[in-house]
C-alpha cells in the first residue's frame, strides 16, 4: 500500500502561494484601472468587465476542476490549470484593445481556480477534524498575502512600468508557481478514493453534496462573505481614488492595510478554532460583517465618508469575512466524502466567485461619484451570509 504523502509546513505553504493567484490576479492591477481606461479609451465600467470575467472564470473553473479532479486525482488537473493560466497571464502582456482583455481574462480565471479548489482539497485529503480546519485556515492565511502584497507592489510597478509591466510580473508569477507545482505537489488521492464510471457521474456529485443542509447553508454563507469583500475591493480605486482623492501609491498601502485584517483573522482563526471550535468562530466572523455593514451605512448615510474611515471599515470587513469563510469552509467540507470533496471544493469556491461575478458590476452603476452602490450591496450580502451562518448553527445543534 502506497504510504500517503504528509502535509508538511513546505507543501501547505505551496497550496497558499498557488492559491494566492486569484488575490494577485484580481488585486496587483487595481491601482492601474484609471490608467488602463485611458490608454484603452475606454470607461471605467469597461474595465471593470476584466474583472467580472476573471471572475466569472474563476467560478465556472472551480466547477470543471473540482469533480475533474475527483476522477482523475488532484496533481494532473492541477498542472493542466496552472499551464494555462501561465500562458494567458503572457498573451495578455500584448493586449491590443478592452475586448481581447476581457476575453483572456476570463480563460486566465478559468486556469487560476485550480489554485483555490485544487489546493483546499488536497490539504483536506491530507489531514483531518481539527488539523483541518487548521490546515485551511493557514492556506487562508497565506491566501491574504496576496491582497496585502500585491496592490502596493502593482502600484509600485504601475509607476515605473506601467499597467503592462504590472501584467508581465504577473505573467512570471504564473510561470514560476507552474514550475513550483510540477516540482513539489504530490498526488494527495489514491486511485482507491476516485470517483469511478464516466466523468458525467463526477460532475453528479454536485447535486448530492449539495443535498446536505448544513453544506448548502455554508456554502451560501461563504459566498455572500466573499461577496461583501469583494464588493469593496472592486469599487475600492474609485471610492478611494476618485471619491476620496488618494493617490496611486497612498490607496495601494491602504488598500494593503485593510486587506492585512485577512492575515490577523486567519492566524488568529488558526489557534481558536481548534480549541473553540469552527462554529463558535463562525459566529464572530458573523459579528464583525454586521459591524462592518452598520459602519459604512452610516458613514455613507450621514455623507461623513473619510479616509481614516473608509480603511478601518473595510479592515473590518475583511476581518469577519476571513473567519466566515474558513470556518464556513471546514464546517461545509466536513460534510463531504473523499470521493466527493473536490466537486464539494468546487461548488464553494464556483458560489463565491459566480456571485461576485453578479455583484461587482452593481458597485461601479454609479461610476466613480457615489459609494452607495458599493455599501448597498455589502449590506445585503451581509445580512444574507449572517442568515445563513445562523442556519448552519441551528442545523448543527440539533444533531
């Protein structure tokens, strides 16, 4: 019998740094969009459109790789993914015009799901109960580097090289993690735990995992948090460069800033939830969204919107959605069999990045005179993930 291989501290930061691509993917060229749309000719909603396709890439990814990964083992499809995000990362160094960039980049999120899919699952086929929810929250940890690291890095870089300077960075990145991959991630599902028959009935298994209240119910709450965060950091350039009046550099660091709360809850997370346990940490991620939401309705309400404001709000923000979704994450996966923990992977991470995909344009309706569509839609995302946080308690006490 073939000994399984061991989540050592080396691997689980790979998994992180590979699942990082999405963060820096999504964040290292937002301090660049009101360059892109004037080199492009373009409006600000259009280049916001990058984005929705990155993430709409992101989420339908997930889907295909997930139960993919179930029938043929998590290391192929992982390798297959992260060659073709390295490619379209390079082809989109030349982008000539908006359409082209839009169209790649939805192939470029399709290639960088593998990471945040395909990593979670193969630390869970690696370890169990508390270690992990240990495991996930440390990938998370690593995970929140990206939007602490990258926008001030792209706005370095953005200044000194412009926005496709920023892209070609980005493109090295892609190659090396690639590089890292083929060296270093092992094949952490035997060939005894696959799912069997044709690939459709992989894909089937979406519908049975999601059968399960208590995963539905996290799932649901998962994807509403990352949808409130996302919501800010799309319309973060504009209300913070636009509406508030920072600079490039000055809204990179603070945009890194809000974005280390991520770093601080998951490492924190880590300790607890072993000891208190996911549920009760769940509902302190729950508690802080709903502070977050209040203060920036209030802030927005009132027109005391500031600076100092805006960060410590959105610091807040990312905090509660950091501890809702590791631990809406370990408590849905736990639900799962080995056999079904890819495609139950999948359909999280395909809810939280399809859903950002319908949310993020709603924040920029406005243009870049008003941050009441952007608080608006946090709010409701909130209120739904909290709704949901309390199901999954309620179904969980009564067992």
């Amino acid at each position: 019998m073939t000994q399984k291989p061991r989540l050592s501290a080396g691997l689980l930061t790979l998994l992180g740094t590979i699942a990082t691509i999405g963060a820096f993917a999504t964040d290292m060229y937002l301090a660049s969009f009101t360059d892109i749309t004037e080199s492009l000719g373009v409006t600000p909603t259009q280049v916001q459109l990058t984005l929705t396709a990155f993430l709409a890439g992101l989420g339908i990814g997930q889907l295909v790789l997930g139960p993919a990964s179930d029938k043929y083992g998590r290391r192929r499809v992982m390798l297959i993914a992260l060659s073709i995000f390295a490619l379209t990362s390079v082809a989109l160094i030349f982008t000539p015009n908006i359409e082209f960039f839009v169209g790649v980049r939805f192939l470029q999120g399709l290639g960088g799901a593998a990471g945040g899919v395909l990593g979670r699952a193969i630390a869970v086929d690696l370890s169990d109960g508390a270690t992990a929810v240990r495991a996930l929250s440390l990938i998370a940890t690593v995970i929140g580097l990206g939007p602490l690291l990258a926008p001030p890095i792209g706005g370095v870089i953005a200044t000194w090289l412009g926005w496709r300077g920023v892209l070609a960075v980005l493109a090295g990145f892609g190659v090396m993690l690639w590089v890292l991959a083929v060296a270093f991630v092992p094949e952490s599902l035997p060939r005894s735990q696959r799912t069997t028959g044709p690939i459709l009935e992989a894909y089937a298994s979406i519908l049975t995992i999601l059968k399960k209240p208590v995963f539905l119910f996290s799932t649901i709450s998962f994807a509403c948090g990352f949808g409130a965060m996302m919501s800010y950091i799309a319309a973060s350039p504009f209300v913070g460069q636009s509406i508030l009046g920072m600079g490039q550099v000055p809204y990179s660091l603070s945009f890194a800033l809000a974005a280390s709360a991520l770093i601080f809850a998951n490492l924190i997370n880590a300790r607890l939830a072993v000891v208190r346990g996911p549920e009760t940490m769940f509902g302190v991620g729950s508690m802080l969204l709903i502070m977050a939401a209040a203060a920036f309705v209030v802030q927005v309400a009132s027109d005391a919107l500031t600076i100092p404001g805006f960060v410590s709000t959105a610091f807040l923000l990312t905090a509660g959605a950091g501890l809702t979704m590791s631990n809406a994450n370990a408590i849905g996966l736990a639900e799962a069999t080995p056999s079904t923990r890819g495609a139950g992977a999948a359909v999280m991470g395909a809810g939280q990045f399809l859903l950002a995909t319908v949310t993020t344009p709603l924040v920029g309706v406005a243009g870049e005179t008003s941050a009441v569509p952007m608080v608006t839609v946090i709010a409701v995302l909130v209120g739904i993930s909290v709704a949901a946080a309390v199901a999954v308690r309620l179904l969980l006490g009564a067992r």
